[in-house]
C-alpha cells in the first residue's frame, strides 16, 4: 500500500493519476506532431489520419488532465484554478491550441491541402510541449510542486512504483484507444469508397 | 468536502470519460457492423444480378 503524503493527505493520491494523464497528453499531442512532419516530409495520405488521431488523444487527455488537476488544486490549495502558475497557464495553452486544431480541420475541404493546413499547425504547436513542461522550472513561483528534479524523483520507492505502474497503465490505455479508433475510422473511409463503388 | 471527496470526484471524472469513450467507440463499431452487412447484401444482390 502506497504511504499518505504527510503533507497533503489522502488527497494526494490524485497525483497517481494526475500525472500520468498529463505526460500522457503530451505524448500524444507529440506523437500527432510527429506523424505530421512525416506526413510533409513523406507525403504519405495515412500520416495525416494518425496525426489527427493522436492529436484527438491529446485532447481528451489534456481534458482530464485539466479538470483532475482543478479538482486537485481546490483540496490542496483550495482554488480551482491558480493564473499565476504558469504550469497551468501554459498546460491550458497548449490544450486550447490543440482543440482550435479541431476547428481548422473542419473548416477546411477534405484533401490534401487540408492535410498540409493541418500538419503545419500540429508542429507548430509541439514547441510548447517542452516550455510548458519546463514552465515549472524555469518559473520563480513554487504553487505547483516539483516531484521530478535533477536529484531524481522527490518520493519513496513505494510511492515511485505506483507512479509507474500507473504511468505505464495510462500509456498502453492511450495506445489501444488509438488504435481502435484509427481503426474504426480507416473501416469507417474503406466502407465510404466500397459503397460508392458498389452504388456506381 | 475532504480529502477523499476531491480524490473519489477525480477518480469519477476519469472512469466517466473512459466508459464514456468506450460507449461511443461500441456504438460506432455498432454502426460499422451494420453498414458492412448492408454492402454485403448490395453485393450478393449485384452478383445474383449477373
């Protein structure tokens, strides 16, 4: 069993998946701005579908990592939400600059022009994944704790191993929604073009 | 609300989101089932057609 933090209590225990939803988040939205630089350099149609998918799981991560760390912040610090940490400034930031990805996909005609609009956009934003991550750092406020520092992780083993654990569960849940709905929308294009065919 | 409220409240959040996702990914495979069996139909018909 995982120890209590002396400190916050039992509600500290949000940090178990609170933290790796967020590492999470970023991953996909890395992913997503991988598959896009793969899709320019390429030229290769599939890229583009990945890239909004992983994009579309960094969203619902970046969600749930924004409302479990509200919910989080209000037992520790008592508020919602803090503006003057720039780790939630900048972690809002980027969520906000991934869903209005969402909205230029959708203005946009299906095509490979759509696609190029899309990549360029996913990679720009990939460059606030590592300032929001070091925002904490590099920041002089100390609102948000700092559990990985240079000295290494600032927690028992025990404390460690579940965060792992937990870590390790959220990623492959992350990777099998992924490939299920990669999945589901590639059946989903496959069928569209079957019926036209079978319709002609 | 203490502690353990706020943790049970975030626990909540991310279990609805899952089975939430996990209702829509059903549906929607739901969805793929049924139109798959329908082209098969308009299939078997264009075959049977000659």
């Amino acid at each position: 069993m995982v120890p209590e933090d002396a400190d916050q209590g039992i509600s500290q225990k949000i940090f178990y998946f609170h933290v790796p939803i967020a590492l999470t988040a970023y991953a996909c939205f890395g992913w997503g701005a991988l598959k896009a630089l793969l899709l320019l350099w390429k030229r290769e149609e599939r890229y583009d579908l990945e890239s909004y998918v992983g994009i579309h799981q960094g969203t619902i991560f970046g969600a749930l990592t924004l409302i479990t760390g509200s919910i989080w912040a209000r037992a520790s610090w008592g508020v919602w939400w803090a503006w003057d940490s720039n780790q939630l400034v900048l972690f809002l930031v980027l969520f906000l600059f991934y869903s209005a990805y969402f909205m230029l996909r959708f203005s946009v005609e299906d095509g490979p022009r759509r696609a190029n609009f899309c990549a360029v956009y996913a990679l720009f934003g990939v460059a606030l994944i590592p300032v929001s991550f070091l925002a904490i750092r590099l920041a002089s406020d100390f609102i948000h704790p700092t559990v990985f520092t240079r000295e290494g992780p600032q927690m028992t083993g025990t404390m460690f191993a579940t965060f792992c654990v937990a870590w390790a569960a959220m990623t492959t849940l992350a990777y099998a929604f992924y490939r299920v709905e990669l999945a589901g929308k590639r059946l989903d294009s496959n069928l569209r073009e079957l019926r036209e065919a079978l319709t002609a | 609300m203490s502690g353990g409220d706020y943790l049970a409240a975030a626990y909540a959040v991310v279990l609805v989101t899952i089975l939430l996702y996990v209702v829509i990914i059903a549906a929607k495979l739901v969805r793929l089932e049924r139109e798959t069996a329908e082209l098969a139909e308009l299939a078997r018909a264009r075959r049977d057609d000659g």
